[in-house]
C-alpha cells in the first residue's frame, strides 16, 4: 500500500528469547517463587509404552517350483523409552522356515553415518529397510501425518495350502454292521501255511 515496503517484526532474536523467557512478577504484595519444572528421564516418562507396528516383507524362494515367493508378515515393536526396535514374526504352522524372533531389540541403525531409526521415520505404506531387508510398515501415532493404510498380500503358497486343506472328501456310505460280524465271526480263525526260502543268499535256508 502506497508503493513502500512494511516493515514488520522488528524485534531482534534476542529480544524475541528475552521475551519468551520473561515471567513478570507482582508489583504489590510478596513476589512468588516459581520452582521450575521438575525433570523426568525418557526412561521414565515413556516406560512400558510401545508403538506397534505391523508389515510384511517378501521372501525369494529359489528351491520350490510351485512358488516364486513368500509373504512372510511381521511385527514391529518400537520403545519409546530408549528408541530401540525389535522385530517379531508370527509362527504359522508347518511352513518350513524358522519364524519368531526376528531380531533382537536394539537401536536400528539407519544409514552409514551412525544415525538409529526413531518413530519420525516411519509411517504408513512405506519401506523400512533393515540390515538388507525391505519391511513394508503400518503405523497409528500421535503428532505425524499419517498416510493411508495398506493391506498385507497374501501369501500365494500359503493361499494354495489352505485352499487343498478345505476340499471337501466324500465318503461312501456302507450297510457293513461291525457288531454282526463280530458275533457272526466269534472264534472263527483263518490259518495259513507259507515258506520262506532264503536259500539264494548265504547261509540261507528254507523255513515253513
């Protein structure tokens, strides 16, 4: 407005800091002392509190013809105590491969200047990559944008098994009475008489 610039905020840096950090105190009476905040260690503000996370990360099978890969889901616990993770993997039965513990908890190291993963770096439908492997992530925190959810694949190899597990098998239907044959057959034996000629090898002999 009228072809000059506006000048706004004129106050200095530490003007600024000198004004955030300014508590005024009464003009009348007998001043308060303010005792500062008292301080909590992280290892104690955030014990026991754990983020979860769930994903997947796929699995190159080389030695089967019947399937290429394996979707093999996760769990991902993050501690906020000390950022440290650890990986855990459901154990589905029969499947062959070592499941459970993934990895142990620790702080996950990031890249190769020595940084750790903490909970800014991860979200939802995103890659984690830790040492080598590729997890895909989903994630419900507090202060993050959080993107939109995905859902796991299935497992093509899993899917396979599961769907032979549950053809339906047809059994024909029989008159044959158990308890009539037993009273109709009661102490009735059936006796054979047979030779083992072992005679072709040595020391073989022939035996009824």
């Amino acid at each position: 407005a009228g072809g000059t610039r506006i000048n706004y905020n004129q106050i200095s840096e530490d003007e600024l800091e000198l004004l955030r950090n300014y508590r005024p105190e009464l003009i009348y009476g007998k001043s308060v002392v303010q005792t500062p905040d008292k301080f909590v260690p992280a290892t104690l503000a955030f014990d026991k509190k754990v983020l979860r996370f769930f994903g997947y990360f796929k699995q190159t099978i080389h030695e089967s013809p019947n399937e290429y890969y394996r979707v093999r889901p996760i769990k991902i616990l993050y501690y906020l105590e000390d950022d440290s993770l650890e990986i855990l993997e459901e154990v589905q039965e029969n499947s062959g491969i070592p499941q459970g513990k993934l990895l142990r908890r620790h702080r996950f190291p990031k890249n190769d200047q020595g940084e750790t993963y903490n909970f800014r770096d991860i979200n939802l439908g995103q890659n984690l990559s830790v040492y080598g492997k590729v997890f895909r992530e989903w994630l419900e925190s507090e202060g993050l944008h959080v993107n939109q959810s995905e859902l796991i694949p299935r497992d093509p190899y899993i899917s396979k098994r599961t769907q032979a597990a549950e053809l339906k098998t047809y059994k024909t239907k029989t008159d044959f009475d158990k308890l009539k044959q037993y009273i109709e057959m009661d102490r009735k034996v059936l006796r054979f008489y047979a030779v083992w000629d072992d005679r072709s090898k040595m020391f073989g002999e022939k035996r009824e």
